[in-house]
C-alpha cells in the first residue's frame, strides 16, 4: 500500500539551505482547530444573550392593568427561552458539523 504524505518524504535533489545542516525533512504545517470560534466571539451567542435579555424585559414590564389580565406570563417567558436555547445549541452544533477531528 502506498501512502502519498509529503512531511514524510524528501526527495534526494530537492534545494537545501546553503551552510544549514538539514537532518529533519521538510514538514508540512497542518491547521488543528477543535472549534470554529470561541463560543463567546460568535453572533449566535450575542443574538442569544440580546433576545433571552429581551424576552425578560418584556416579561417583567407587561403588566397587567385595570381591565386587562397579565399576558405574558414568566412561565410562557421561560418557554421562550428555551426554545432560544435549544436554537443556540442547534446553530453551534451546525456551526461544528463540518470540523473534522483531530486524529494526533
């Protein structure tokens, strides 16, 4: 079986560095990244952060008035912010569905 790896080989004739001794072949620089991004540099989270703040704010300033019950209440709030939570979630795991592991 033949491998085809270029770290791994040098050829014989290839130039070398005049007065350096070179006794490590030629490597070949490989990219590791383990995550897209920092979870915290990402506009899915401050898109997150924003509208689970905004969802909040909206449940404690709805009020309810002299004729009017109270329509948002905490518990339809806090479902709010779990489906943002779940979405967040979805979005990052989409967002590291294409990095292929690190095999060292």
């Amino acid at each position: 079986m033949t491998t085809n790896n270029p770290a791994a080989t040098r050829r014989a004739d290839a130039p070398t560095t005049p007065g350096v001794a070179n006794a490590h072949p030629t490597r070949v620089a490989t990219r590791r990244g383990e995550e897209t991004k920092a979870f915290y540099k990402t506009t899915e989270f401050i898109v997150f952060i924003v509208a689970t703040i905004g969802v909040l704010l909206a449940s404690y300033l709805v009020r309810s008035t002299d004729a009017h019950d109270d329509y948002f209440l905490a518990d339809k709030a806090w479902l709010y912010i779990v489906v943002l939570s779940v979405g967040y979630m979805v979005s990052r795991g989409l967002a590291k569905a294409g990095n292929r592991p690190n095999d060292a």
